[in-house]
C-alpha cells in the first residue's frame, strides 16, 4: 500500500510532485503539479482531468531518479480521503 504526505504550503520542497484532487460534478479528478522555487509558478503538467489511480500513476511516472521522494496530495475543500487510495500522513 503506497503512502502519500498531505500537502502543506512551504512544507513540500522544490521539485516534489503534487496532486491535487477536487469535485468535477459528482466525481473526483486530479491534475498533477510540481513544487517550484520560491518566487517561481508551480509547473502544472498538461492534460486533462484525471481520475484518481490514473493520477497517482502519472505523478509516479513523473519522479525522477533512483530515489522514491513522496508524492504530496492536496484535497480541495469537501474531497475526502479514500483509504483505497493508500495511506495519507
């Protein structure tokens, strides 16, 4: 079961992968982004809204490296946790 940090402004470092889930209707989509600089825009991957396991596979197709950083998520208001999605710290 993978494991995800909970997205906190100023907490993820620069580089780390971001997903952020919110309401599109009745469902839950996500886009994937990644943390810049301080000063800098976010980079928001282009695409389209993504259900749930298609995002988590695309922001682990997005690591880059030998090394397994986390990946962050953030819930826009009323988007509650699935624990079938793993566990989220």
């Amino acid at each position: 079961m993978e494991t995800y940090r909970r997205y906190r402004k100023d907490a993820a470092p620069p580089g780390s992968i971001v997903i952020k889930f919110y309401h599109s209707g009745d469902q839950i989509r996500g886009f994937i982004r990644k943390v810049a600089r301080p000063g800098e825009d976010d980079a928001i991957f282009p695409g389209e809204e993504m259900e749930p396991d298609d995002a988590f596979r695309a922001a682990r197709n997005k690591m880059t490296g030998g090394e397994s950083p986390p990946i962050y998520v953030e819930l826009s208001e009323g988007v509650r946790w699935d624990p079938a999605w793993g566990m989220l710290q």
